[in-house]
C-alpha cells in the first residue's frame, strides 16, 4: 500500500485534435478515459481541448496578442501531471501537439530559486490513438520531448489504441474499450500518480 495514496494530486490533459468542440475526438475519449483511471488514484483535474484556444506557434511563454498560452500554462504549472493526448497523423503527432511541445520548449529558460526548471518534479503521460500503426514512434516524439522540457516518465507511461490499417474505424466508434487498451491505461494512472508523489514528497538535487 502506498503510504503517500492520501496526498492530493492535480492533473491536466492537453488534448491535441485537429478537431475543435464539440465534435467528437478519440483522442478526447482516451484522455478522458485517463484522467478517470487517475481519479481512482485521488487526482484530480480537467481535459483542455487545444483547438478550441488560439495558442500562438512561438516557443516562449508568451506570444501576445491575444496567446491562449500563457493560462493553459498557469494550469500546467499548477499540476502535478501533464497527460498529452494525440492522433496519429501521417505517422507522427499531430501539427498540434508538436505546437504544445514547441511551446514548452520556453520551460527550459525558467527555473526556480535553485535552478531548476518550473517543470521538475512533475510527471508526464501519453495518450495516442490512430488507424495506422506507430503508436510506438509517436510516444517516442512525445517522450523525449516532455523529457527534455523537464517532465518525468514513470513506467508504461503511454496508453494506446491503433486500429487496422487502411481502414476507417475510430476509437471512439467502438462498441466498448478493448482489454488492453483499458489495462494499459490503469497501469499508466497507477504508475504515473506513484511517481507524481514521489516527487511531491522529495524534489530532485538543485542544478
């Protein structure tokens, strides 16, 4: 049992359609899917819909003019976990997603009193859905992105679902969850709210 299971824990998935609401997305379902399978976790948080915000390409924390950002970033920088959710598009992250990371990027050039990025000490998820394989790379692009912007990766930090190939079903068209799919998220919400608190309880060395 883990001792810290009581500590209170934030999330916010950043979901990364091409399609603005309210029109339906797979990517929303799976984030949506993840952030319950965190609440059974005790955390709790909200899905933000990118499309629906007019986030600025640039990589600093705030483009002007109007940037959606810089509150989508208050609400990051008020989270412990950060799941990312993306379709598959021709076999990479969506062009919005890539906006998201681009954006993080300015995390690098802030720090805290002991010179550590704002971002240490949080965890990071993904969520992936497509109808062509590659899940696997698009979670390696994301990966090593939200790495480098200071997130942590627990184990089985990424959630999936691919449908076959050169056919049109959506995950959001199934007639229920697949197993796998629904098992994989429960390991990715136990593991990523474990190391969430972790690093709660003891933050990494200053730089």
């Amino acid at each position: 049992m883990d001792p810290n299971r009581n500590t209170p824990l934030r999330a916010v998935a950043l979901v990364c359609t091409l399609t603005p609401s309210p029109a339906p997305s797979s990517s929303q379902l799976l984030a949506e899917q993840t952030m319950a399978a965190l609440a059974e976790h005790g955390v709790t948080g909200k899905t933000i819909r990118i499309a629906d915000h007019d986030v600025k390409p640039g990589v600093k924390t705030d483009m002007g003019d109007g940037d959606a950002w810089p509150e989508i970033r208050d609400t990051i920088l008020g989270c412990d976990i950060l799941v990312l959710s993306t379709p598959i598009w021709l076999g990479h992250p969506s062009s919005i997603a890539q906006r998201v990371l681009e954006r993080l990027n300015a995390e690098i050039s802030e720090s805290d009193d002991e010179g550590r990025m704002l971002t240490y000490g949080k965890v990071a998820a993904v969520c992936v859905v497509g109808n062509e394989d590659g899940a696997h790379k698009v979670s390696a692009d994301l990966f090593q992105g939200l790495n480098d912007v200071g997130f942590s990766l627990a184990p089985n930090a990424v959630t999936y679902w691919v449908g076959e190939a050169m056919q049109g079903t959506d995950y959001q068209d199934l007639d229920k969850t697949p197993e796998k799919t629904a098992a994989i998220t429960a390991t990715l919400a136990a593991n990523t709210a474990h190391l969430a608190r972790r690093l709660k309880g003891a933050s990494y060395p200053a730089s």
